[in-house]
C-alpha cells in the first residue's frame, strides 16, 4: 500500500505543472497558491484561489483519476467511507474536519510517455452546492450510512432509487480489491454540471 501511495504521490507532482497552467489560463480573475504543508492537505486544502475583485479566498482539493490514466471516464467517485485498521473511517465528502470549498476533479489524464502528462479535464464542484443538492434528493449523510448499513457484504454496484443509474450515478461498494475497501459514491460529470453544481474548466 505504502508504495502505490508514494507512486501516486509522484504522478500527483508531475501533473502539478500542468494544472498551474491550467489555472493561470482559465481563472484570470484569481491568483492561486499551491499549498505544501501536509497539515492543510490533509484538511482536504491543495491550491488556495484568491479572488482579485473581492479578495475572498477559496479552499480547492484536488482529486485526480491517476489510476485511468490515457482513458476518459464519464464519472468521479466521491468517498464516502473507507477502512483503517479494520475501523470504518468518515470519507472525505461528508468530513466536518474537510475546509474544501471547491473540488477540482481531474479526470481524462493523457502522458505520451511515463509521468510526462499532456492534457487533462479539470471539473471544478462546488462541496456545499453538491452536500445540499444530495440532501434535497434524500441522499443526505445520515440517509447515505442507512442504506450502507443495510448492505453490509455488497460488493460492487449498487443502483439507488434516487438516481438513475444510467445518467446520474449510484453506490460502489470496493470490498475485495482494494485495502481501504472504500464506499463510493459515483456520479456523472455531465449530471453534475447539469444541476449546476459543477463546471467544466477545461
């Protein structure tokens, strides 16, 4: 485990430029800092947007598709749990300990040779917009855990009834192949964007 998060670590470093000059193409009405101290990372902070017109400032945590790279995926996983020395932790879109404001979902990574990274997509969601939007649909935290609970041994896709599987999303339970066995939930891009709480930035 430790070495995949030190491989991913290092993808994550070499993509960095390539959202800089995204950023600095695209946000014209905002500076941005890039953040290093692991204490603000690890309270869901990686750039910090500052807005020149008002000077508010916005928290941004980067999620990158490293593992699909060279593929363009159609959705994004939102963590709602995972495992940590066989105790189920809080995933990091309901965290209350999160600061994040603003995901900026990096999905369709290209490299024409290893960690050489070409273009990618930047969908940037707003965290608050998204929370509400779950909870008008009956998707809130609490109505989230209760239906987890019911499926305890689930492995795999889960449809809901409040999304359409097809074009919104649904429940990814990742029991057997991955460690942390972290619950997901999968919702389209273009369904984010369409309920506007998400645009595309490039």
């Amino acid at each position: 485990m430790k070495s995949k998060f030190k491989a991913d670590l290092k993808k994550e470093q070499k993509l960095t430029p390539l959202l800089d000059s995204y950023y600095q193409k695209h946000l014209k009405h905002y500076s941005f800092e890039r953040i290093s101290q692991l204490k603000k990372q690890l309270q869901g902070i990686d750039v910090i947007l500052k807005d020149k017109r008002s000077s508010k400032q916005f928290y941004v945590d980067e999620k990158a598709q490293l593992d699909y790279i060279n593929e363009s995926l159609p959705t994004f996983a939102f963590e709602l749990f995972y495992q940590k020395n066989g105790v189920q932790k809080q995933g990091w879109l309901f965290d209350a300990a999160k600061k994040t404001h603003f995901y900026a979902l990096i999905t369709s990574i290209y490299s024409d040779e290893e960690d050489h990274f070409t273009s990618c997509n930047i969908t940037i969601v707003n965290r608050e917009k998204l929370i509400q939007h779950l909870d008008e649909v009956e998707l809130s935290q609490k109505q989230l855990e209760k239906i987890i609970s019911k499926n305890p041994i689930v492995h795999g896709k889960l449809n809901l009834e409040q999304l359409n599987p097809k074009s919104k999303g649904y429940l990814f339970f990742s029991t057997k192949n991955k460690a942390e066995k972290p619950v997901n939930l999968i919702l389209k891009l273009e369904y984010l964007i369409k309920i506007g709480v998400a645009k595309r930035l490039v």
